[in-house]
C-alpha cells in the first residue's frame, strides 16, 4: 500500500499492526498474557486472554479495545469494550497513534486491561 495524502497509511496496514504489537510489549498491566491484534474496518481490535478473571471466569479471550483512524479528521480514535452491554465506548481522540498507544498501555483507570 502506498502514503495518501497526509503521509499516512491507510488503514488497516502490516505496518502499524506491527507497532502496535511491539508497543503493547510495553503495557503496564497484564504483562504474561499475549495480546493479538486483528485488523478491522478503518483500524484495529486488541483481544487479550482474561487474566483477572473479572470479565470471563475461565480465562478466555476478550476483547480489549479498537483502534480506529478516520481520514476526513486525520484523529485517531480509541474505544474500550463495555462487556456488560457488548458495546464499543469512544475513550478518547488522539493526534497520531503514537499517543493513543501511550493511554492505552498506560491505563490508570483499568479501563482496557480489567
């Protein structure tokens, strides 16, 4: 795929499926678990094994957050998965994804990684 316009990729791509991969490495929290990250319309879905047992007792995967990029902002968009009414809620637009990756690994409100 070549550059559009803004010098971005479009999305999804190889590219930065990858350095999300390599970014999540970095996370605080959940560290023992291998997350995967499967390309979606417009961007990307973060699935992780259930560590804490909070959201699946047996330890299954769940999802953990979308990422998506909508061209016609040029925002990056992250969204966490509201497990108790199966739905995507909009955490926040970032500039480029380099800072939606930092709010995502960092997490302080347990919002991603519960």
């Amino acid at each position: 795929m070549g550059e559009v316009a803004t010098g971005l990729f479009p999305q999804p791509n190889d590219v930065d499926r990858k350095r999300i991969e390599r970014a999540l490495a970095e996370r605080r929290r959940y560290r023992y678990v291998s997350p995967e990250v499967c390309a979606v319309e417009n961007g990307y879905q973060i699935k992780s094994p259930c560590c804490s047992r909070n959201i699946d007792k047996g330890g299954g995967v769940i999802d953990i957050a979308r990422l998506e990029y909508w061209q016609a902002l040029q925002v990056w968009r992250l969204y966490s998965r509201e497990h108790s009414q199966s739905l995507w809620r909009l955490q926040g637009e970032f500039a480029n994804l380099r800072e939606l990756l930092q709010q995502l690994n960092l997490d302080p409100e347990r919002i991603f990684w519960p």
